[in-house]
C-alpha cells in the first residue's frame, strides 16, 4: 500500500513540476511569440479597447482609432485617403489580424514597446488610460499622391521614390489597391465578406506590398549591374569597343539572343558601353557575362542588394540572382535581366540610389519618428549606410552612361527640360496574351540632377502590351520628375 501511495505521490509531483514549468515557460519565454500569433485573438480584442498611435504623413494621420458608440469596443481604427496608402499602413482587423506597418509599429502603436515602459508605469500609478506612440513616415504626401494618381486605373504599376544621401522613402505607391477601412470594421463576418471581395481584385493581394514583395524580371534596366560588373573586371572600359551583332547565340546553345528591335542597335556592329547602354543592346552582354565570369558577377549583384535581408521596417522579399547552378547561357541571360534574375521595385530603385551616391547605397527607411503620447520623440532614426556597391570612379562613369538613354536612346519620353535626368529603361519578356500579343514588364530607373542628386525614382508596370508599357513608363516618370522639381 505505502509503494502504491508513492508511485502516486511521484505521479503527482511530476506532473506538478510539468504543469509548472509549462506556464513558467508561457510566461516567460514564449509570451511574446504567443502574444503576437496572429491567431491570438484575445490579445487583439484586448488592443481593440486600446488608443492605438496614429501613422502619420506631413504631421497628419493617415491611419489612427477614433472613439465609436457601436457598443462592441471604444475605439474604431480609420483610414485616411485609404487607397493611397493602403500598401504601405496594411490593415489592423479584428477578423484578419495585421499587415504591414500596422504589424511591424505594433509595439509602438499599442504601447508596448519598451521604449514606452515609463508610460505604462505612469498610467497604472495614475489611473490613467495607457496610449501608444504615433509614427511619422518619411513619406512626402504631395508626391505619394501624385504617384498614386499617376498610376492609369486597370495597370499593375509601382512608383517610387527616395531620397539618395539618406535613404528616406518619400513615395511608395501601387495599383491595383484597396480601401483597408473596409477590413477595419468591428464586425468579423463583414470584414470576412470584404476581405473575399478584395482578394477577388485581379492583381492585388492585401497581403503583399507590390514595391517590396513581388520580385519579376528586372530587364534591361539591370544592365546598370552588368556594366559596373564590367568596368570592374578591368577587361572593359569606356573606350572598349565590343561585338554588337543583331543576333548570337546564347553560349553553347542554338538559341538566338537578339538586340533590342525597337532602337537602332544595328547601326553599329562593333560598338562602345555609350552606345550600347544608351540603346539597350543585348548581344554585347554575351561577351560581358563571358568575360566578367559567374562569381564576380554574382558578387556585385550582392553588393547591389541582390539576396540580403532588408527592413524598412516592412520586411522586403530578397532579390534573386541565382548563380550556383547557373550555365554561362543562363548567366548572359541573367546580364540582360533574365531568366531567373528576379526584382523587387525597391532592388532597382537601390540600384539608382547607389549610382547616384558615390556607389554607396543608403538603407531604404519609411520611419522618421516615433512620438510618444506627452508629444516627446523617443525615436529618430538616423540615415544608415546599407553597402557599397561600387566604387565613386564607376558609379561616375555610370552616371555619364545613364544620360545616354534620356538624350538620344529608351529613355527619351521621360525627359523633362531643365531637369538633369540619368535613367536606364527595361523590358522583360512575359508569356504572350492570348490573341499573340507581345506581353512585357517595363521599366526605368534613374535620378536627378546628376551633379547633386536630390532624388532616385522608379516606375515599374507589369503584364502589359510593349507600347502600353514603354510609353506609360515614360509618361508616369516625366510626372514625378515635374513633381518633384516643381517644373
């Protein structure tokens, strides 16, 4: 009897011991990832009778609770200008949990962030309501406006801007987009019911910013890359001539890679990196890939951005220029922006950036402060350098290669006069629609002015006809070069 009384008494220890090590553990080391599991529901509806801090934009909110008389819960989170910024502050759903900003500021918009610890204390021995911080973005709202607007209605389409020396983003718009107040509301099965109508918007996912989130073949406008690769290799420079025939065929294949059709690129069989940028050509990558070899070649694509981790504080999908495995048909491919040579709008907004900061690449940042509720900043990032790409001497010679398109080569539509404009066009190839028409992704990225470059800016349009895409591209940089420079 007394063994079976121990064999007990063991038996409920240890399962003493356990119970008290697992709510030890909850509480002490998994409380965190549990509070922030977007399935946790209780801890949303105890923030939904929480002041949640405003994102503001130019000082004013453009998401922010205001009290309601619905009866569930006191606070209600509005949008303002919704589908402008839609992309950018995500949503903040009692159905659907978080997104975006309103995800990655959730500590600071809810209060709980540390930096907020002298609050909350201050509250609890006041009796006071706890309240969050609110967030400026470095957003400038005339010209995210006027990107938004930009965009034609039925294009998927990304613009951005920024700001060079310190990598503040002052614009990050995309179409197709949504108003969040419509998956704000109070009640889940009407946010449910909204949530599937959006879902159902061709091109649009209220899960992904399309700036950050959808890298898609950059095309020629990663020959700024390409060329940095070959004035680095020390077997190319500005005087080099190289074979510029209209068709080669790709490395130990049949298959023909052809110059841009558009241009005039057959005017010169044999031609120097000035012609060859300005028009677009793509045989001279042939030779260039060849030359500069796969591992040198990836390795500048990395100091590009190519593959690292970045935060801004939205998290942005890497890059990829996959080389492991890769063929030297693949990697002339890859030159020439192809194939797997995958891009975020943000990637080769970077890559103007670093052009036109002495081949230094700023962080891309979205957050300008974090104020706290008696009005103090209790944070102020500062511009953090994110790499080197390239050295000054060749980002000088790119920038001179860059004026060729807008001068007399792809990139003339966007030209805009007393604005000293450097670009590079892209076009990559898309499966064709179904009646046969040519189906492109275009592209331009650039900044200005050359000798004091103010701001980087790029357009991105998706799945759409060539002339559609080139000729739209233009126009929507033209628009953001006026704004900008007020012309």
């Amino acid at each position: 009897m007394n063994h079976a009384i121990k064999r007990v008494w063991v038996a409920l220890t240890v399962l003493f011991v356990i119970c008290l090590g697992g709510l030890s553990y909850i509480q002490f080391f998994d409380a965190e990832s549990l509070s922030e599991n977007a399935l946790n529901k209780r801890e949303l509806y105890r923030e939904f009778d929480l002041p949640r801090g405003a994102i503001l934009v130019d000082g004013k909110p453009i998401a922010e609770s205001v009290p309601t008389d619905d009866g569930q819960f006191e606070f209600q989170r509005v949008y303002n200008d919704a589908e402008t910024y839609a992309h950018l502050t995500g949503y903040y759903s009692l159905a659907n949990g978080t997104t975006q900003l309103e995800s990655q500021l959730n500590d600071w918009l809810t209060g709980t962030s540390s930096d907020l610890l002298f609050d909350r204390l201050s509250a609890m021995f006041t009796g006071t309501r706890s309240e969050g911080a609110s967030v400026e973005l470095t957003i400038d709202s005339q010209l995210q406006k006027t990107a938004f607007e930009a965009i034609p209605k039925g294009l998927k389409a990304t613009i951005i801007v920024t700001n060079p020396k310190t990598g503040d983003i002052l614009a990050m718009a995309s179409k197709p987009s949504y108003d969040t107040n419509l998956l704000a509301v109070h009640s889940t099965a009407k946010a449910a019911e909204n949530l599937k109508e959006i879902s159902n918007i061709d091109g649009l996912s209220p899960y992904r910013n399309p700036a950050i989130s959808n890298p898609v073949t950059p095309g020629s406008s990663f020959k700024i890359i390409s060329t940095v690769a070959a004035l680095e290799s020390g077997k190319f420079d500005m005087d080099t001539p190289i074979d510029n025939p209209v068709s080669k065929n790709y490395p130990h294949t049949n298959t023909p890679m052809n110059n841009f059709s558009e241009g005039i690129c057959a005017r010169d069989t044999r031609a120097k990196l000035e012609f060859i940028f300005a028009q677009s050509c793509n045989t001279p990558f042939v030779e260039i890939s060849q030359t500069v070899g796969k591992d040198a070649f990836t390795e500048v694509a990395e100091r590009f951005g190519y593959g690292q981790q970045l935060s801004i504080p939205q998290n942005v999908v890497p890059s990829e220029f996959p080389s492991a495995e890769a063929s030297e048909a693949d990697m002339a491919k890859m030159a020439i922006g192809e194939w797997e040579n995958k891009a975020t709008p943000l990637q080769m907004n970077m890559v103007a950036m670093a052009i036109a900061n002495d081949g230094v690449i700023m962080k891309p940042n979205l957050i300008d402060k974090v104020i706290a509720p008696d009005l103090r900043v209790i944070e102020d990032p500062k511009p953090e350098k994110f790499s080197t790409a390239t050295t000054p001497e060749v980002a000088e010679q790119l920038t001179e290669l860059m004026e060729g398109p807008v001068l007399r080569g792809t990139a003339m539509n966007a030209r805009v006069p007393g604005v000293d404009f450097r670009a590079k066009t892209g076009t990559s190839q898309r499966p064709a629609a179904e009646d046969g028409t040519r189906m492109v992704n275009s592209w331009m990225t650039g900044f200005a002015p050359a000798d004091d470059p103010q701001v980087a800016i790029t357009v991105n349009i998706q799945d759409v006809d060539y002339d559609t895409g080139h000729n739209t591209a233009g126009a929507l940089m033209k628009t953001m070069l006026e704004a900008v420079f007020n012309k």
